[in-house]
C-alpha cells in the first residue's frame, strides 16, 4: 500500500515538474501574444492585462508597414533557405567520408571541424569581415551566406548516425552498381532522416533568427534580414510601444514554431538510437 503511495506522489511530484517547465517555456510566448493584441493603453496597465479587451489586429498591419518589411522578409527567406541547401551539400557528402572512409588525415580534419564547431563566430567576424570588403561583397546578400556553408554540428551529428548504417548495406548496393552518389543519396540520406530533420531546425532557428551577424556584414536596408528590421520598430515607432514592436515579433516567431511542428517528431527519433532492421 505504502509502495502504491509513494509511486501516485511520485507521478504527481514528475507531473507538476513537467508543468512547471512547460510553464516556464510557454510564459515568454504567451506574453509576447496577448501583448501584440493590445491597446498601448493596456501594455501600460498595473496589474498586467493579459486577455485583451478588445484584439488590436491593426497592430500587426502597423508593424509590417512601418518599413520595408517585404525585403526583410524576402531577405531572411532566400538567406534561410541558400544556407540550408549549400549546408546539406557539403554536409552530407563530409559526414559519409568521415564516417565510412579512413585515410590519411581524417582524425586531424575531423578534429578541425569539432574546432570550428566549437569557435564562435564574435571570434572570426573582423578577418570574415575583411575578406569579404576585399572581395567586394559588404553590399551584396552574400555575406550572410557563405561563411555558412559548412555546418561543423551537422557533419558531427551525421556522422553519428551514418556510422550505425550497418557496412553491409553499402556493400550490397555496391554490388549492384550503385557509385558512390547513388549510395550516399539512396541509401544514407533516407536513414538519416531524423538527423537531417534535426540540423535542418536547428540551422533554420540559428540562421532566422540571427541579428549580430547580419548588423556587421550589412549596411543597406535592401540586404537586410527581418531581425534587424524588427530591431528598427524601437526607432520608427518608440521604444514603448511594445504592442507593435511585439506584433513584429511574433511576425518573426510564426515560421519557426511552423518548421518545429513539422520537424519535432523526426527531432525525437534523431537523439533516441534505433536500430536499422
């Protein structure tokens, strides 16, 4: 009896724990929403209103014409999606070398990609940042591209997983003709799907919502991200008014709640090991 008792507080005790985290989490977001809905008047309120009166829907209208919203938004698009494509070319390709090939060299380059992994990018901005004048890209979208094109987490955590691909299975397709390509794209690539599906979120999430890179490699309105457009609300609209500036940022917060919802079951199944039948 006594046993049954101490599993039911247990199970409670893990309940509210799981409750109280989630709340953690969940407050920021929710906050951020019922202040997007509301009057200035009611941003300024002691206690805290949190279910508008009546939704300030314009909110949103008035922060997505405070500026060129349609470039930063049209900017942050292309700067997302050309990363994530030049990422998984180099990528996949690195990993299945790393992880299905010995040669000279490999612990050394292995060991410089955990390097890159490990470095962060407030270290190598000024000489990225030198180069790219040289080359005369500072005006130009590319510069919050190319120092990107390689993911060191996502050549170590592919890695990973390729490395339970069973060698067999290469084999055999090896037998049947299968080049190198057709096995990395035909038989590496759809195992890994939870892997990918992991990267993917994660560099979208990085890349989205990036602010320090692109303030240092941009100086014209027409390159710039949704982030620093967003940042400029404080300037264009006042710094207290949250509702608008809230309305932007959960402009900015849509796409990457969207890409989770579809990523979040292969992001489970890419950090529990299963087996390859």
């Amino acid at each position: 009896m006594r046993t049954m008792e101490l599993k039911s507080l247990i199970g409670t005790l893990s309940t509210a724990a799981k409750a109280l985290i989630l709340l953690v989490f969940v407050f920021p977001f929710l906050w951020m929403l019922s202040t997007s809905l509301q009057t200035f008047k009611e941003t300024l309120a002691f206690p805290p209103v949190w279910i508008p009166a009546s939704p300030q829907w314009d909110n949103f209208v008035q922060a997505m014409t405070a500026g060129p919203f349609l470039t930063y938004t049209r900017n942050s698009i292309v700067i997302t999606i050309a990363i994530l494509v030049l990422q998984f070319v180099v990528m996949i390709p690195a990993a299945y070398a790393f992880a299905k090939y010995t040669f000279r060299g490999s612990s050394i380059l292995f060991g410089m990609v955990l390097l890159a992994f490990m470095m962060p990018t407030q270290v190598t901005f000024i000489p990225v940042y030198l180069m790219l004048a040289d080359w005369g890209l500072i005006k130009t979208i590319w510069p919050q591209i190319i120092p990107f094109m390689s993911n060191a987490f996502g050549i170590f955590l592919l890695r990973q997983y390729f490395k339970q691909i069973p060698q067999e299975i290469i084999e055999s397709a090896r037998l049947d003709n299968a080049n190198e390509f057709k096995v990395i794209w035909n038989i590496m690539t759809p195992m890994s799907r939870p892997a990918l599906a992991t990267i993917a979120l994660f560099s979208f999430v990085a890349h989205w919502n990036d602010y320090f890179w692109p303030l240092v490699m941009t100086d014209t309105t027409l390159v710039r991200p949704l982030t620093l457009g967003i940042a400029t609300l404080r300037e264009t609209e006042g710094i207290s008014n949250w509702h608008i500036i809230m309305a932007g940022n959960v402009v900015l917060v849509i796409p990457i709640l969207i890409v989770y919802i579809l990523c979040s079951k292969q992001i489970v199944k890419a950090f529990v090991y299963s087996g390859i039948k």
